[in-house]
C-alpha cells in the first residue's frame, strides 16, 4: 500500500513537472513570438505554444491578430486566401474569449475582425459559419464596457458607433449616446472634434448632438465654431451661443456671490478676483438670444449686475490700498450705468471719508486728474451751479496745463460746459467747449457736444464749420477693401467713425455666391 502510494506521488510530481514545463514553454514561445516582425513566423511560432498549452488566453490573443494582419498583407494578391486568414483570426480571438471573457482587448479585436468580415463576405465565408452584424456590435459593446470611459478602446467604440449610428437598433442608439456623453465630458479637443466631424458624415442629427453635449460653454464654443467652419444650421448655431450665454451669465451671478461671501469675511483680494472674473464674462456677452428663442438673460438684472460688480470691484481696490487714479476706471464704469442721486451721493461720502477725493470742489483746482472725476461725480449729482461755480474760478485763474494733464482738463472744461447747457446758458456754454476745442482741437466729444450747442443757438455758420472738422474723422461714406482675403479661420476687423445719426450699413462680398455668407459682428 505504501509502494502505491510512493508510486503515486512520483506519477503525480512528474505530471506536475510536466505541467509547469509546458507552461514554461507556452510562455516562452509567446514571449518568442512577441518579438517576431513577420506574421507568419509569429504564427508558425504561436501556433506550437498552443498545442504544448491551450489554456493561455494571451497565445490565442496573439493568434488571432497575427492571423489578422495576414488576411489584411494577402487580401490584394489573393482575396479567398486572405478572408481565411481572418475567419482564422476570428476563431482564435473566440478561443482566447472562452478562456478569459473579461479580456476588453480580446473583445475589440475580436469584433474589428467580425466587422471586416462583414464587409468581405457579407453572406459568410465558406465553412466558416455566418456572420451577423449582431456578432460585431456585441462585441465592441462588451469591450467598452470592461475598458473605462477614459481608454482608447472606448473612444474607438463611440466612433465606430456614431459612424453606424443610421444602422443601430434602438437599444444599441442609447448605448451609444451614454458612451458618447462620457468622451465628451472629458473636454478634450481632438476627441470632440473627432466625433464631430463624424456626426457631420453621418448623422447631421442636431437633436443627438444637444443630447450628447454637456452643458458647458467652453464645449458649445467649439461646437458652435464647428457648425461655421462647415457652413451647418445657422439656427442651430445661434441657439447654442445663446444657451451658451446664458449659462456664462449664471456663472457670472455665482461670481458676484462668491465675491459678496469672501468679502465679509475681509478676504479682499479674493474678493476683487471674483468682482473681475464677474466682469469678464460679462464682457463677452453678444446677447445671441435676441436672433432666436429661449432662455433670456433678463437685461435689467445683467445692467445691475454689471453695475454691482463695478462699485464692489473698486471698493476691494481701494480697501486695498489702491489710488483714486488706479480705481477711477472703475468708478466711470459704474457711474456710466447708476443714475440714483442718492446712492451716488453716499459712494461720493464713501471716496472722501478714505482721503480720495476732497470735501469740495474748488480744493481740487491743483490736482487736475481728481478734479475731472470730482465734477464728473458732481455733475451725476445735478450740482449744475457748482460746477459752474469752479469754472468760472478756472476761467479767471493762470493755468499751465502739462502735455500729460490735457484730457483732464478737457473734460473739466466740457462738464462745466455741460453745466451751463444745463441751466440755459448757452452762450457760456459755447466759450467753455471753445475753450476746450483751443486745447484738443480733434476731440470728437467736444466737437459734438460743441455743435449741439450751436444747434441750439441756431447758429447756422459755426454749424457748417465743426461739421467740417467732424468730417475729417468720420469714415468714409464707401470702402474698398482691395487685396482683403480673408481665409478660413482668420478675422477681419475695421473700425468705423460715424456721426451720431442712424446708420444703414450695406456690405457686399465679390464671389460666384455659392460659398457660405461670412458671420458679421457689429460691436
């Protein structure tokens, strides 16, 4: 009994001895093979490692892209001999699935070989069973979902997908949409640029893209530039940039919140970079809403936003230690939009309890840049006489006005202009822009303002001589624009001085009419 036993374990050690032999072999032959160029000696090579050992996934794996590479080497010389080779391939990647089926590698391949088969021999290739286009959609679909969103093999999935989309069954349009969704959530360019370029070949469906299109602005952009370059649905176009926009004026609000949060708690800086990034956005509104439907910003509450986040802005700066020079811009922007005698009053209290402005007008004659401002800030307050009243001090005194103090002069000059004009003085008024035109003759604002004084004076001589000067500047009534070709992807920009009248702006493009209207923006 003890010989049997002893016996038994000798037999068993050497089938085990023989087990890990074979492996061993296996895994060098597939190593060997690995390292060979040419398909036929990978095969011939490959081929021997399965018959010591068929329990390794990876020599049929390797099998059957060897035998792939072949078909597609043999298909121009010898067509049957070619479509073998492939079903040959087929089956191998099919034996490589049976022995590990979470292989997504196995699968792709497995189902790119079925694919071309198809196309090959639609009906089947003799002895080699038929092939259906369930087997290569089954197939992609199974090694999609055991790559991961983030793999190359899923992205070749959603191509191919997209591609057949006029093909799909409904069940497999849903798959595909899902896949879709992820690759473009990841926000890379060349991949979305990829798959539209695909859906312009093959679908042209705008409802699939609204679908698969996260909602964010940076993506709608490159879409939106993507349907221009191929001269798609203007529509279409116009809709997304202004679903677009509105998105861009909700992420402005959250700005602005996060701006009035850190700031009550003294975070100015970050305060400041929340005003500014409120701002930027903002900035680049077009309004697309008002040439289609949909969402709508509401323009009051886009006017007040702006305004806000002009007045918080330059408190952070000045909380920052910033001068009035450095935040007047600011200030202008936001006195631009804020017609409230009350709350200018009380931002007036707020500039002169920081030291930035004075407690009245005439102790700013020595500081030209902070007078100009302090009057401004007057004349939104209806202070007429008091402007009036340091002007006529400025028009008694001796003034040296600096090269780099002349635009600040200027405008304290047309404000008490403005002033006068205000209370019916306008023959005062016409001295005060006199004056000014003395000191910048090309001014346009004060040749205009100028004008609508003498307007009103009915002044029929000094009418016909400032139109003259306007002249000058305006641009002319037709443009040439000779020698201007203006290529795919290149802007064009002019710009243009008109009165202050209505304007009809007529533009033509010489070409046979049948390329694509170029997009006009008119800022």
């Amino acid at each position: 009994m003890k010989n049997m036993k002893r016996v038994l374990g000798i037999v068993v050690l050497i089938a085990v001895a023989v087990w890990v032999v074979l492996i061993y072999w296996n895994q060098h032959l597939y190593y060997k093979a690995k390292k060979s160029e040419e398909s036929e000696n990978k095969i011939e090579v490959l081929e021997k490692a399965g018959r010591l050992y068929s329990l390794n996934n990876l020599v049929f794996y390797e099998l059957g892209k060897s035998y792939f590479d072949l078909g597609l080497q043999t298909l121009n010389e010898d067509s049957i001999l070619g479509q073998a080779y492939i079903q040959k391939s087929i089956q191998n990647f099919e034996r490589s699935i049976q022995l590990n089926p979470a292989s997504r590698f196995t699968h792709f391949n497995h189902a790119q070989a079925v694919l071309y088969m198809s196309y090959l021999a639609p009906s089947g290739v003799p002895g080699g069973g038929d092939l259906h286009e369930e087997g290569f959609f089954d197939g992609y679909k199974k090694a999609a979902l055991l790559a991961g969103h983030n793999s190359q093999i899923f992205y070749e999935v959603a191509k191919l997908f997209l591609s057949k989309w006029n093909e799909l069954p409904d069940e497999e349009r849903e798959f595909t949409i899902e896949i879709l969704k992820k690759i473009v959530s990841g926000k890379d360019r060349a991949r979305l640029q990829t798959i539209m370029n695909i859906w312009a070949m093959n679908v042209k469906d705008y409802a699939l893209m609204e679908e698969i299109l996260p909602e964010d602005t940076q993506i709608y952009r490159i879409y939106t530039k993507f349907l221009g370059e191929k001269s798609l649905s203007l529509e279409e176009r116009q809709r997304i940039l202004a679903d677009g926009e509105f998105m861009e004026f909700e992420r402005a609000k959250e700005e602005y919140s996060s701006g009035e949060n850190v700031f009550l708690y003294l975070k100015v800086r970050d305060a400041s970079r929340h005003y500014q990034s409120c701002l930027d956005i903002l900035k680049g509104i077009r309004f697309y809403q008002n040439l289609t439907d949909g969402r709508q910003i509401n323009h009051a509450e886009f006017n007040r936003l702006r305004k806000n986040a002009y007045l918080k802005l330059a408190k952070c700066r000045i909380a920052e230690g910033k001068t009035l020079k450095e935040v007047e811009g600011y200030l202008r922007s936001y006195l631009a939009f804020e017609d409230n005698l009350a709350v200018v009053s009380e931002l007036e209290s707020f500039l002169r309890a920081r030291g930035l402005i004075s407690g009245n007008l005439d102790a700013s004659l020595d500081n030209l840049d902070n007078l100009s401002f302090q009057m401004f800030l007057s004349f939104k307050q209806n202070q007429y006489r008091e402007i009036i009243r340091v002007g006529n001090i400025l028009k008694k005194s001796f003034i040296v006005v600096p090269e780099d103090k002349k635009k600040g002069y200027v405008e304290v000059l047309r404000l008490v202009g403005d002033s006068y004009q205000k209370v019916d003085y306008v023959y005062d008024a016409a001295e005060c822009y006199q004056m000014a035109l003395e000191i910048d003759p090309d001014n346009l604002e004060t040749l205009f303002k100028a004008r609508q004084n003498h307007e009103r004076l009915s002044n029929e001589e000094e009418i016909r001589k400032i139109n003259k000067r306007i002249e000058k500047f305006l641009s002319p009534a037709e443009i040439d624009f000779k020698g201007s070709l203006v290529r795919k992807g290149q802007s064009f920009s002019r710009e243009l001085v008109f009165d202050a009248e209505e304007i009809t702006l007529e533009l033509e493009f010489r070409g046979d009419g049948e390329e694509p209207a170029p997009l006009i923006t008119v800022v």
